[in-house]
C-alpha cells in the first residue's frame, strides 16, 4: 500500500458508510453530506458499519483513487461513531490501516534543538 505523505490532510468520515459506493458515490458523499470538496487532495477514510472495512479515496490530481482494506480477523479502531469528521495525522493513519488503535497514538511536536553538536 502506498501510503499519503505527510504533508496530506487525512480526514476520517466517523459516521459508517455504505460500502457499495464506488468512487463517485463516495465523493457525492464528501461533497453533499461532509460540506468538503473531494478534489482537493485530502484523503477521506471511510469505513463500514461492522467496522472490518476501510475504503480510502483521495484525488491525486488526475483522477479519484480507492484504495478497500479489509481486517480477517479484528475490526478497526477508530474515532467514536456519530457524525462528522476527525482530522488524523500520519501515525494516527498508520496505525488505524494497520488495525491498531489510532486514538492511544500521539504524536510529537515538532521543535528545534536546543544545542548544537
């Protein structure tokens, strides 16, 4: 899996979705339900009701790319369900793609030195 780069916003959908929906489905969804506009380059996470589904869709400028996970044996662990959106940072990503607990994940603030070698 090719994962966004840092510098990508990535957003988490925190109500569950249909999973039928394809790529225009889901940027209908981003556009009518989330306020956002899909071509902007931020990845948008969707996942489904039992929570064992991820769909990833982001604009990479050409054109709109899902990328689908789906946990055999686990589900994902995420923000809490209701409606509206969750900003993640990249370790949060990684570690909810991989199945992990994203909200124990914490990132460091970035801070220059305080001396030079």
């Amino acid at each position: 899996m090719m994962f966004p780069s840092n510098r990508v916003r990535i957003v988490v959908a925190t109500k569950p979705v249909d999973f039928r929906k394809g790529h225009d489905g889901l940027a209908a969804l981003v556009k009518i339900k989330l306020r956002k506009d899909p071509f902007t380059g931020t990845v948008f996470v969707f996942h489904a009701k039992r929570a064992d589904r991820l769909k990833l869709l982001d604009w990479d400028g050409t054109g709109l790319v899902m990328a689908y996970k789906r946990l055999e044996e686990t589900t994902f662990t995420g923000p809490a369900i209701k409606d509206g959106l969750m900003a993640l940072n990249h370790p949060q990503f990684e570690a909810l793609f991989s199945g992990l607990d994203c909200r124990k994940v914490k990132a460091l603030a970035p801070r220059p030195p305080t001396a030079a070698e």
